[in-house]
C-alpha cells in the first residue's frame, strides 16, 4: 500500500489538537441551548417524545465532547490504530479503555435514534400505547438495545495485538510514516479485525430489525 507523509503542520499533533479544541468550543453552548430547547421549549402536544429527544441530545453532545476534548484520538487507518491526546490520557486512562469509551458512545447513536423514532410510532400509531404491558415492552425492548451496545466492542478492545505484532502490520502498511510513531504514548492497535467486522454487521442488522419493527 503507498501513502503519503509530508511533515508539515497541517499533519501535526498540534494542529489537530487545536482544530478539535476550536470544534468543542463551538459545539458546547450548542448542545447545551440545544438541551435547553428540548427541556424548556418543547410542546405539549410533542411531551411523549421528549425524553427520546433529549437523549438522543446528549449521546450526541456526549460523543461530541468525549472525542473533541477527552480522548482526541489520532486514527490511522486502515490499520485501526493511534494514539490518544485528551485530557483522560493525561488522567491516565488507559488507550483500550478510551478506544471502547469512543466507540460505544459512536454505536449508542443507533438505538438512541431508533428509540425516537419508535416512541413517534408507539403513540402516533399504536392504540395499547399507555397499556402497561406495552410499557414494560418497550423498557426491556429498550434495555436491551442499550445492553447491546455496551457489550457490543468489548470483545475487540480485549483482543489487542502484542507491540511486536503491531509494529508489523504497521510497517507493512504504513511504510512512509516515521517509526516514532509507534513510540508515542498511547499507541494502540485494535485486534482481531474479523470480529470487528463481526460486531459491526451484527450490529446494524440489530438496528435495523429495531427501526422496522
């Protein structure tokens, strides 16, 4: 595979830790009136659908913050690899941990999305909405897509590769980019990739069967 390293500013720490940082600071009062909004200003012919929204809101503003600020994680793809540069490094978290922290909250968009658009049908549509077992229906149904998510990565994050493996791949497909990379602190490279894959399809196709029921 060929690729392309020039060392410039652009490529650097530095300039992505700050892009990220100028992103965070525009993103938060954002997400913070948009909370507002929904708490506030939300009709009362729409109050059903308010706490859907409302967390959709925060997952959003959650992986937001987490990325912009906590973890700001250096990808390198196509390897699945990088290293951290957020203040929970600094706390010392370690990187497997931040990797799951990320990526669960990226996965939680899914039945955050699919639970607002089913609680829209569950009262727009459905006639036994206010039954109670439809209630209980629906906060198992809920639970378990929650569940699903948080359970969803975590065979990956366990599964990583040892650093001589690491720097294998990482020679092999990285080959122009320095070395030294490998030696920053943090630096991580998610297992097994079919399992990965794995947990993806299944994933979506979970969602998939949510939203359509």
């Amino acid at each position: 595979m060929t690729c392309t390293y020039r060392n410039s500013y652009l490529e650097s720490d530095q300039f992505f830790t700050l892009i990220l940082h100028i992103l965070s600071v525009i993103q938060f009062p954002l997400h913070v009136y948009g909370a507002y909004v929904i708490i506030r200003k939300t009709p009362i012919v729409m109050k059903n659908v308010k706490l859907p929204m409302l967390i959709l809101q925060l997952v959003c503003a959650s992986f937001d913050l987490i990325v912009t600020i906590g973890i700001i994680p250096v990808v390198q793809f196509p390897i699945l690899a990088g290293y951290p540069l957020g203040f929970l490094y600094t706390f010392g978290v370690p990187p497997y941990v931040q990797s799951y922290v990320a990526v669960t909250f990226l996965l939680m968009l899914g039945p955050s999305v699919a639970m607002f658009f089913e609680s829209r049908y569950n009262f727009l549509v459905r006639k036994d909405s206010e039954t109670k077992s439809r209630k209980t229906k629906r906060a198992i149904h809920h639970f378990a897509n929650y569940l699903h998510v948080a359970l969803a990565f975590a065979p990956i994050v366990f599964d990583m590769p040892s650093s001589s493996e690491t720097r294998r791949i990482f020679l092999e497909k990285l080959p122009c980019i320095p070395t030294e990379i490998l030696e920053r602190p943090g630096y991580t490279m998610l297992g097994n990739h079919s399992i990965l894959l794995t947990q993806l399809a299944h994933y979506i196709l979970a969602n998939d069967l949510h939203i359509s029921e």
